[in-house]
C-alpha cells in the first residue's frame, strides 16, 4: 500500500532555463540593425541622410563591441572570402574612380553592411536568426500598413519626405496614403517594388517558422495574412516574379529530399532546368504584353531607357569600370541630373548586373557572379543534402535548412530589376546567412551551435548537445 512521504526520492521541481538579461539585449539589438536595413531608403525619406548615416554608425559601432565582449566561437578559414575578393576589388576602384568621394562613401557603406551580417551570424544561432529575420520583417509589415492607413485617414493624400504633406515643398514622395482607393501603397519604406519584395520574403520567412514549431502558430498565421496582404497591396510585378521562382526552388527542393539514391536527382534538375529557362525566355520574349496586362508599361519603359544610358556609358571603361559608387549619391556631379524621370533623379541602373559593369567593368560582373554562384551552390545543398556528419544517414530535415536558398531565388530575380541586392538588406542577408552556412553546416551542430548554448548565454556540457530546432516537425518540408 502506497504511503506519503516528506522525503520524495524524486529531485524537487526547478525554474525552467531563461535567457539572461544581456542576451535578450543582444537579440533585440540584432533585430533592430535587420530592421534598419530593411527600412533605411524609409529613414533617408524620413529623417535625412546625416541623421541615417549616424543611427547606421552607432548599429555597427555597438555590433563590434558585442562581438569584442561576446567573442563567439569563429573561424576566419570559413568567412565568405569569395564575397571578399568582390569587396576588394570595389575599393580598389576607388583609385581609378571618376567620382571618388561617391565611390569612397558606397564602399564603407558595403563594408559595414558585410561586418554588420557577419556578426550578426557569428553570434546567434540558426534558429534565433530565423526568429530575429522574423522579428524584424513583422515590425516592417505592421508599420507600413499601420503607416498607410495613419496617412490616409490624417493628411487624406501623400506624405512627402521629411513628413511634409504639401507637394510644393518640393520633398520625394514617402508614403502613398492611398490603401483605401485602390493606389499601391509604399509603407514605411517609401518605395512600392521594395516593399513587395520586402512582403515576400516574409512570407517566406513566416511560413518556415510556422513549419518549424509548434508554438505561436495562430500568430504566425496572422503575419503570413498580412505579409500575403501587402504584397498584394504592393503591386510589384519584380516580387510576383520573384514568387512564382521561389515557387520552382521550393518544389524543387522538396522533390529531391524525396530522392533515395543520387541518380535519382538528375531528372528533377533536367525539370528544373527546363522550366527555370523556358519561363524566362517566355517572360523575355512576352514581356511587353505581360507588363502591359499588369498595367507597368511605363516601368518596362523606364527601365529601358536607364540600361541603354548607363550601358552606353559603361562602354567608356569596360573592362575596369569607372568607379565603385552603390547608390549614386545624388549630389555628386558625375551624376546629378544625370537621369531624370518624371521629375525624379535616378540613383540607379536598375539591374545588378547593368550597374556592376558600369562601375566595376567585366572584371567586376565576374567577381559578383562568382560569389553569387558560391552561395547558391551552399544554400542549395544546404537545403536538398539530408544532415550528416557521422555514420548515422536517417535524421530528419529542418524547416530552417530552407531559408538560405529561397532568399537566394529572391535576391537573384531582385538583381534583374533592381541594384537593391547590392547594398542594405539584400547584401546582408546574402553575407549572413553564406557565412552562417559555413560556419555552422549543420543546425545544431558546430563550435558555433553546440558548444555555446548562445539562447541560454552559459557553456553547455559536452554530454548535453543542443538538439536540431525543427526535428520534431521536419516531415512537413521534407522526406520521412
């Protein structure tokens, strides 16, 4: 007969383990420099250019010291070097630059961008990038519908840079304020094309977490909703592009994680191949009808007319370029007034590959399209290889492993329309989540993952591994 003991000979009920104080500090920090660089043509429009350059200053500033303090597990053999010689070769330019106080200026711009994504990788985990991604695009979200809304109920028009709402103040137009009549809306960051894109990968973002964990669903529902919801508002022929070639990376993927055997793969790659060329020749070929269905003849047209002026100039230094400068800066003389569209200085060519070799020359073209193929090839394989480093060939596929090669297919269909993927987020997240795959290929696994439990902020155990985020639930995206 069971009797009551004072004495149980089970351990007495413990706290769960919290995150300290300082690293809650250091994720919110990171989350905030991610939310920067997603909004920061919002921040110029808003604020001005002094006041953006000294918050960006103060963001990387207060990186550094937290990775001096911090200083996480790193291995300086595994930094994305092929993204460097690029970054090398940009501020080489600089001596041969037709505008070298521009070509200067953009370069520590992308300097600080890469340092900025390296640390951001150096010190938090795969799943608390995700999270931190996450964190961000939702702030980005909310903001510009609560924005658009705000705007068109209180100044009933636009809201014009430096919050002015009279249009002969001669200020850019920032917020569209017109959600309710059907305009497309710009949201905080000013700028219809980039919210979209914006919106898009956030759905992206939304719908691994929610793949990835059983907690916090409903909520994650909510944001894949209003994510869905200001990409539609949005408008961007680039980001409906853009989906329907994350669409084929995603279905790609998921098909070769069905593949038992390696010859298996081939025929889904021959698919992949085939459709992937053939929607872009068809795009190509049909564009003018598809942009006029859409009803973006003029953003067809004004495209054309940027690349055959900066193409036209780019003949003047092909090999060489005339000079690293992402964005042009508008007061520079070499390109003030330089192109003029319906009233607006342009700032850039448009295309990544176009402005590349208008600054950089063919050398520089090459250098890019190297680093970019790098970390395709590891996004890839980073998501379709099943994880391993052992004899064991059975554990399950994360939701996480995703990430990397959908936001590559993203920033690759950006570049045809947009130098966006050059410079603030688009380069970040490229340099983040490259150097993330090479310092830690495995989720949980790694000197980076493992041996500092960086969400608790203490030293795990050697006989305590941190277990793989998204195991539990792997089969959703992946193979049983």
């Amino acid at each position: 007969m069971a009797s009551f003991s004072r004495h149980p000979a089970s351990a007495p009920p413990v706290a769960p383990e919290r995150e300290r104080t300082r690293h809650l500090l250091l994720r919110g920090w990171m989350v905030f420099s991610l939310f920067f660089a997603f909004t920061a043509p919002g921040w110029v429009l808003g604020f001005g250019v002094p006041v953006t350059a000294i918050v960006g200053g103060v963001i990387v500033a207060g990186s550094a010291v937290m990775v001096a303090v911090i200083r996480p597990p790193f291995q300086w053999r595994r930094l994305p070097w092929i993204a460097g010689t690029f970054i090398l070769w940009a501020g080489l330019s600089i001596a041969w630059s037709g505008w070298r106080e521009t070509s200067a200026l953009t370069w520590l711009l992308l300097v600080a961008t890469t340092f900025q994504g390296v640390a951001i990788a150096s010190v938090l985990t795969w799943r608390e990038i995700v999270r931190a991604i996450g964190a961000a695009l939702g702030w980005v979200i909310g903001l510009s519908l609560v924005a658009e809304v705000l705007v068109a109920w209180l100044v009933g028009g636009t809201l014009y840079a430096g919050f002015e709402t009279d249009a002969a103040a001669g200020g850019a137009e920032w917020i569209s304020g017109g959600i309710f009549a059907g305009a497309r809306i710009d949201g905080v960051i000013g700028n219809p094309n980039l919210l979209g894109m914006i919106a898009l990968l956030a759905v992206i973002v939304f719908a691994i977490e929610f793949a990835a964990r059983e907690s916090r669903r409903i909520m994650l529902g909510v944001w894949i909703g209003l994510s869905a919801l200001t990409l539609v508002l949005a408008a961007s022929v680039t980001a409906w592009i853009a989906a329907a070639g994350v669409a084929l990376v995603l279905a790609t993927v998921l098909l070769m994680r069905t593949a038992r055997k390696p010859g298996e793969r081939t025929r889904y790659y021959v698919g992949y191949a085939v459709i992937g060329a053939a929607g872009a020749l068809a795009l190509w070929v049909w564009r003018v009808p598809v942009f006029t269905a859409l009803d973006r003849t003029a953003d067809l047209l004004d495209r054309e007319t940027i690349w055959t002026a900066v193409l036209e100039r780019a003949g003047d230094h092909l090999a060489f370029g005339g000079g690293f400068a992402t964005p042009w800066l508008p007061w520079d003389p070499a390109f003030q007034d330089w192109i003029v569209l319906d009233g607006r200085q342009v700032t850039q060519a448009h295309s990544v590959w176009v402005d590349i070799l208008f600054q950089l020359g063919v050398v520089g073209v090459f250098l890019l399209g190297f680093a970019y193929l790098a970390f395709v090839w590891r996004s890839w394989f980073f998501a379709v290889d099943r994880p391993r480093w052992d004899l064991r060939a059975d554990r399950p596929y994360s939701a996480l492993t995703l990430l990397p090669t959908l936001t590559a297919a993203v920033l690759l269909v950006q570049g045809l329309a947009e130098t966006a993927p050059l410079m603030g987020w688009g380069w970040m997240l490229m340099i983040l989540l490259g150097s993330k795959i090479k310092q830690s290929p495995h989720i949980g696994e790694g000197p980076a993952e493992q041996r500092l439990a960086i969400e608790r902020g203490e030293l795990l155990r050697a006989s305590e591994p941190l277990d793989p985020v998204a195991s539990d639930s792997v089969g959703r995206l992946g193979s049983p």
